[in-house]
C-alpha cells in the first residue's frame, strides 16, 4: 500500500537506531547510584563520569549481562572478545571529551527483530548492539535577571546506554513506529531496560533518504532527532519523506545534516551538519583491557530469557486460539499477560476468549483508571468469568464484582451472596418487566415506530435498570423487540 504521494516516486530507505539506558543500580564504569530521576542536580557523581584527571573507570558486568541478552533475544552472534573505544566529540554535556564506547567490535551482531504492520509481518535485520556510557544532561533556562542560560546536570553522565542500530532497510514510517514499539516490549520483557520515552530512558533516531522508485544507490542522508513518543516518530519520518521529496522535486539539493522534531509546529528543523565515523577519531580505550567472552556465560545468559513477545503471540493465536487483535492487547501489557496466564491456570476448563476479554477490557479499565495499584486474584476472575458464562450473574454485574473485589480482596462469591446478585432468565419474569417499561414509556415506543432505531437501546436500558441490571440483556434485547413489533398497528 503507497502510504502517501511521494511514495508513488520515491522509495524511502530508513534506518534506526535506538539508545535505551540498561537496568542497573549504578553507572557504566563507577559506581555511582542511576537512581537520580528526581535528585538535585550534580548530586550523582564522582570523579569518574565527572571525567577528572586520574580517574580509571570500572566495567559494569549487569550492564555486559544485559546487551548480551538482548544480542540473544533478537538472534545476534557474539565475539569470543570486545573491546572498548573512545568515540571523541566536544559537546558542553561530554565531561571527558570522549565517550567511551565500541566501534568495530560490538558485543551483539547481525540480529534481527520481526514484528506486525498493517500489511502484515515485517522484519529487518539489526547490524549491532554495543555498549556505551551516557551524556550528561543540558537544562536550557532562564536565569534570575532574565539572561537565557544553559547548565550542565551530570547526574545522567556515564549511566549504562546501549545503542541498537538497525540496516536501512524500513520503507515506512509506520514500520518505523512498530519496530520502536516492538523493541521497547523485548527490552521490557528480558528486563534490559525500562525504556520509557517519556524519561528519556529510550531515545530514537532516523536515518531518512530517498531514491527514485527501481533505482539502487542510496540517496543523501538526513538524521532524525528528538522524537519523544512513538506517535512522534511516525509523524516525524512521514513529515521528512515529503519534505525531502519536494526538494528533489524542485531540484534542490539536500544536505546530510542533523535534523530535530517539532512537536509544536510538526515539522523537522536544522540543527547541524552530520557528522561521519571519521570525524570521532575512534581508537581504543587505554584504561580498559579487552572483554572475553566466556562461553558457558553466553549459554546461561541465553537459557535465562524469558518467552519473547513474538513467541508469546504465536502461541496464543496457534495454541490458545485468541484473535491476533487479543493476542496483540495482551503481550504488549506485561501484568494483563501474567493475569491472563494466571487465570487461565487458577481455573482449569475456562475458555480462552471470555478470559481474555475481562483481561483486556475491565481489568485493564479499572488498573487504568486507578490511583493506587491494583490487585485482582486470578482465581476470582477466573470466578467471575465463570458466573457469567453460565448466565449466574449478567455481565453488569460482573463488572461490579470484580471492581468490588479489586477494592476490597473480597471474594467474588460473597460479594455476590451480599448483593443477592442473579441474573433473571425467566422469560416470563423479563416479559413482564418489558411489559412495564413500554407502558410507562409510550414517547419512546411512538419514536421507535416513527423510524427512529435508537429508541431501542433506551428501552433496554430502562429494563435494565428496572432488574438492577439482574436482567439477561440478550433475552431482554429480543423481547423488547418482540413486544414493539408485536403492538405495531398494521397499515392499510
């Protein structure tokens, strides 16, 4: 499918890249405490990632331990040894002038990463996963005497990064997006990262250029900056492909140069010439010896991960059954996977759909819409699962169980006994509560006849509302229509 005008000429080659800060207690080479979200600025440091004269840094092995397991998940190989670099750049927010990073010897190579679009599977191929150690923060403000100022927060600097590259060969924004996303869950399932866009914590980058449909040589490369949210990256890749296509249009030349995302004015915008490898100076890192690999570690790092989100999904679209709209819902949110599996366990004999249904629906909108956490017993909604299924309580009902429950711990079949909840089945019984319901609502009944469908649904819910929501909604639907057409007065 031609996503927009411009791809009906151009075909667009993309690349990602990806920097996703590693779940560990403390930073890349010292051993200074990550958990400053919220500190006082230059509380985290030491002479270390302050960069200071004499100072020798220490490799962190949970941070090796988790791009290893990351290069396993998405299929990478692994050296028998790296080595570390230093990548040299003189930003403000660079305490050292270098970063200490890897260049030609990563610990992760030649992955790849599969997952869905709307056009079906796509998967592209990972060049490499390294290991590196984070910037400082700049903080852009203004001061007391109205001077604009920037100030350099070196809390962030030296935390643990891994940056994901991948080979240029995404076509849309939209397989930009779902990749991010896609990422983001296997970094979140295998426990790498928390990556969270919204901290900073996962960071991504484009590498946009067109060329002309049939053609092979690349075009001229735009790097794409500051893209805070998956929403972000779409916009931002789509917004560069038309803008990079009516510059060749009108024979204008494009720059290969770094560009930032506008989320205000949703456009991209200059801000600097792109650098090249070159222009970093790579050599090795002096203060670091070469980093062996040891076999029987790989293997345990390997054995350790978790089932991958891609896994997770095939097996419960082919095994369970679930349509791969649920099975989407469920893998991408980690507790109402666990629920689901949890229920599904603590009820022998229950049907996967129902269960994933009150997983993906009313578990999801109370946990969502709570201000506190919320704890909902797998065999109790494995309970309320069940009551309805067997027409016990209705639907409405159910709901408010598993909210009751959700508050109070209370099991849902004293909540129920409580509430004297039931679902009335009866035919004559929901007859007559129909019976009551027109006749007291003949605005209603006279809208429905003059053509006006909707009515229905209000009568329905009169009913309802009469029973407490006791009522089988299906008998009720039906015999409300039954009654209207039985009543109507014949033409002629």
């Amino acid at each position: 499918m031609i996503a927009s005008p411009a791809l009906e000429r151009y075909e667009a080659v993309i690349g990602i890249e990806v920097h996703s800060q590693l779940r560990t207690s403390s930073k890349m080479f010292c051993g200074c405490s990550t958990d400053y979200d919220g500190a006082a600025p230059n509380t985290h440091v030491c002479p270390v990632c302050l960069g200071l004269p004499g100072a020798l840094p220490t490799i962190n092995k949970r941070a090796v331990e988790h791009v290893l397991a990351t290069g396993a998940a998405i299929e990478a190989s692994a050296p028998a040894a790296t080595r570390w670099d230093r990548k040299n750049y003189f930003y403000p927010d660079l305490p050292k002038g270098y970063q200490i990073s890897q260049y030609d010897l990563p610990l992760a190579s030649l992955g790849k990463l599969t997952f869905d679009t709307s056009d079906g599977p796509f998967t592209v191929a990972i060049t490499r996963a390294h290991l590196e150690e984070d910037t400082a923060k700049l903080v852009h403000a203004t001061d007391a005497d109205g001077r604009k100022v920037s100030l350099v927060d070196f809390n962030r600097s030296g935390a643990p990064l891994m940056e994901i590259v991948t080979e240029p060969e995404i076509r849309t924004a939209e397989q930009a997006r779902r990749y991010a996303e896609e990422l983001q869950l296997l970094l979140r399932s295998i426990g790498a990262s928390d990556a969270d866009m919204e901290r900073g914590q996962m960071r991504v980058e484009a590498n946009v250029s067109l060329r002309e449909r049939g053609s092979e040589p690349f075009g001229t490369r735009v790097e794409v900056k500051n893209m805070n949210s998956f929403r972000a990256v779409e916009r931002a890749i789509a917004f560069e492909i038309e803008r990079q296509a009516a510059a060749l249009d009108a024979g204008e030349p494009l720059l290969q140069e770094t560009r930032g995302w506008s989320e205000e004015r949703g456009e991209t915008y200059r801000m600097r010439v792109k650098e090249t490898s070159d222009d970093y100076r790579y050599f090795p890192e002096p203060d670091l010896p070469p980093l062996h690999l040891d076999a029987d570690w790989l293997a345990t790092i390997r054995a350790g991960l978790p089932e991958l989100p891609g896994a997770r999904r095939d097996r419960y679209r082919d095994a369970i059954g679930l349509s791969p709209y649920d099975a989407a819902v469920l893998v991408a949110d980690p507790d109402a996977s666990a629920l689901f599996e949890a229920t599904m366990a603590a009820v022998p004999g229950l049907e996967a759909k129902p269960v994933a249904n009150w997983v993906t629906g009313e578990y999801l909108r109370l946990r969502n819409a709570a201000s506190a956490p919320l704890t909902v017993s797998p065999a109790e909604l494995g309970a309320i699962v069940e009551a309805v299924g067997s027409g016990t309580i209705s639907r409405a009902q159910g709901r408010e169980v598993l909210e009751s429950h959700a508050t109070s711990g209370d099991p849902a079949a004293s909540i129920i006994a409580a509430r004297g909840f039931r679902q009335i089945s009866d035919s004559g019984a929901v007859a007559a509560a129909v019976d009551d319901v027109i006749a007291a609502n003949p605005t209603a009944v006279a809208d429905y006849r003059a053509g006006k469908a909707q009515a229905i649904g209000f009568l329905v819910g009169q009913v309802m509302k009469a029973t407490r929501g006791q009522a089988n909604a299906a008998l009720v639907q039906a015999a409300v229509r039954e009654r209207l057409e039985a009543d109507r007065p014949e033409e002629g």
